[in-house]
C-alpha cells in the first residue's frame, strides 16, 4: 500500500509546475525539492491515452532532478518520492500534471481559415477552406508528409481510409498563409 501526500507550499520549487504546457524539445528535466534526510528518491511519469494513464518513465535517482531525453506530444503525470534510509513508510508526492505540445504551431491571424470534420474520422473527413484554392498537407505528429492535394475554396472531401488510426496534423497553404488542425483517425 502506498499512500499519497499533499504538496507542500514548496510545490512551486517543482519543475514542470502543474499545468504547464512544455514546447517539443530535446529533454525535458524534472526537479523538485531536496530535503537532507533523503537518501534517494525515485521518479514516475505517465502519459495519457485513450486507455488510460501508462506509465513512460521511471527512475531512482540520488539527485532531486531526472531528465528525460525525448517526449511525444501529449498529457503527462509525474510525482517523486522521498527515500529516506531505515523508514520504509515514505509515500509519494501528488501527481502533477504537464503537457508537451505539439511541433506544429497556428498563427493567431493564420488563414485560410481550415475546418475539418468529423473529427475523430474514420474513412473520409470533409475540409472546408478559405476563399482561394489551397494546398493540403496530411503530415504525423513526427512530421512525415503522408498525403498531399489541391483543395478547392468551399468544402472539399477527402479520403483517409489509406492512413493508420492515429492524430495527424493537416497543414493549409495558401499564398503565404498557413492554416493547421490537428485531426484524429479512428477505426
């Protein structure tokens, strides 16, 4: 049985602070207060799905900081614990909750304006562009290109049965103007 404790005030001495929404980048560092009668403390993170809460990450450590080389974008979970030799009792700190964006950004005054539905799709998903034609992108959230087409200015329909369940990122260009909607492909 592991019981959890509230946060201190000290909550603010955590890093990521709950809520917090992380830019993609190479690591990303946990770190929390130290307190001098630890001899250890172990570390957990977990992320978000449609099934639940996984576990991504876990670690003992001597530090109070872990670092975590890379992340998908996505809801995360992270709590720590404060060992201390001879007290097996020690429970672990509440969760807090962080969120990695993703690598695609939208302009506040991007246009054409892009709508896309249903979302989440399965075979087709119906796009609806600005006044001009456009192109449109399909990429993963890795970046990969998967689809690409002329739209047409009104709605325009478009085929997906050929793409993997999954989000992806639809990108629309038109002149210098970009557009993006993150969609999700269900079956």
């Amino acid at each position: 049985f592991v019981s959890i404790l509230k946060d201190p005030p000290s909550l603010q001495e955590r890093s990521p602070q709950k809520g917090a929404r992380l830019a993609p980048t190479e690591a990303i560092r946990l770190t929390w207060p130290a307190t001098a009668s630890s001899t250890a403390y172990a570390v957990e993170v977990r992320r978000r799905d449609r099934t639940g809460w996984l576990s991504v990450a876990s670690a003992e450590v001597v530090e109070a900081t872990h670092t975590i080389e890379s992340l998908p974008p996505g809801r995360y979970l992270w709590r720590y614990l404060e060992r201390v030799q001879g007290d097996p009792g020690r429970a672990w700190h509440a969760w807090s909750e962080f969120t990695v964006e993703s690598a695609v950004s939208v302009s506040e005054d991007a246009s054409p304006v892009l709508g896309v539905h249903p979302n989440p799709a399965t075979d087709r998903i119906e796009v609806k562009g600005g006044v001009r034609p456009m192109r449109c992108e399909v990429h993963t959230l890795q970046g990969q290109l998967v689809f690409s087409t002329e739209l047409l200015s009104g709605m325009n329909s478009v085929d997906v049965a050929s793409l993997p369940s999954g989000p992806y990122v639809i990108t629309a260009t038109s002149g210098h103007k970009v557009s993006t909607a993150l969609i999700m492909i269900m079956r």
